[in-house]
C-alpha cells in the first residue's frame, strides 16, 4: 500500500520526521488524504478541514499544499476524526471518517482509537500492521455540502491594522480599543 506518493514504510519515516514520534493518527490520515483526493475532479483546488487537532492536520501538511499558515487547512474542532477536502467556491465536498462500526476484526486499530487501553499497553507495530493490512476498508466517505461561513474570506483579512496604545505592537483594531493580550487574553503570566 501507498500513502501519497510514498511506500507505506516509507512514510512512516516521514511521519517521524515531521511529527517528532509515529502516531497511528497521522499514518490513518495519510490513507484517508488519499481517499478524499481520489474522489475529487482533477486538477481542482481545495481546501481541507479538519474536524480534530490531534494528528489529522499534521497528515494534511505532510501530503497536500494545504497549511494551517496558508488558511487551506482549517480545523473545525468537534473531536471526530474526519476530514473533509472541498471546493472552496461551490462548497462541494468529500468527507473522509474513521469509521469505529468498521473495527470489529481490528483490536489493536480499536483499542487505539476508542481508548480501550492506556496507551503504554498499545502495541504500536500491531496497530501499523492493521492499518496496512485494513487498507481503506475502515473508512466512511459521505458528499457534503461546506457552510458558507468557511468558503468566504474571513472579515478580520480585511479589517485594519493599529498600535496598541499598551504596549506599542501592531494588532488588528476590529478586536478592541486595546489588543487582547492587554485586555487579559494573553497566554503568558
Ligand atoms: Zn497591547
């Protein structure tokens, strides 16, 4: 099996180098990528959403153009594993899902994705070998329709720029009198 243009080890490879450690969220996501992106016209642009913050984001930036920095990457956060690769003009899409109904003959793939056992009893080999061996078959694809709200450019890319009159650095002005980390929104102590 290949994911994207890479043998199957290969990107396992891959996915230690960019993420730092082999998540089997990242090597499902790879598989899923590949197919939404078979389901879509030729030579279209897209953009992708994810619906988790863990792994999923990371298999669309190792595999496709679309970033989280360059926005064709959003994450809409509602903690299913699912991706959804559309037309950012017609809204028209295909939505990619780990389909927990299809893990009856996969223990370890089940036992990772529902939780079933503290992760230091999961067995990280066993679990590659069923997603090389599952292939696509414990997928769901479904046609969707993207919301208006996420194919139109946001206000704030058009609002305009001021300083803070805190602490002098440049922030959007539609947020406020006062840029949020002076209002107490900051991440820092
Ligand atoms: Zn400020």
């Amino acid at each position: 099996m290949k994911i994207g243009p890479y043998e199957y080890d290969a990107f396992i490879d891959k996915v230690r180098e960019f993420h730092g450690s082999v998540a089997p969220g990242i090597v499902a996501g790879g598989i899923m990528v590949d197919i939404a992106r078979d389901r879509l016209p030729e030579g279209e642009f897209f953009d992708v959403i994810c619906e988790s913050q863990h792994c999923l984001p990371d298999a669309v930036q190792l595999l496709t153009p679309c970033t989280i920095g360059n926005r064709w990457l959003k994450i809409v956060e509602t903690s299913r594993y699912a991706l959804t690769f559309y037309n950012k003009y017609t809204g028209s899409g295909v939505r990619v899902f780990l389909d927990a109904g299809r893990l009856g003959d996969w223990p370890a793939i089940r036992a990772w994705f529902l939780k079933e056992k503290p992760k230091k009893e999961q067995d990280l080999q066993e679990i590659l070998e069923e997603f090389q061996r599952a292939g696509r078959g414990i997928y769901g694809v479904e046609q969707v329709k993207v919301k208006e709200e996420f194919l139109t450019v946001p206000q704030h890319r058009r609002s305009a720029i001021a300083l803070c009159p805190s602490c002098n650095e440049a922030y959007r002005s539609d947020l406020g009198d006062e840029c949020p980390a002076c209002r107490g929104l900051g991440p820092y102590r």
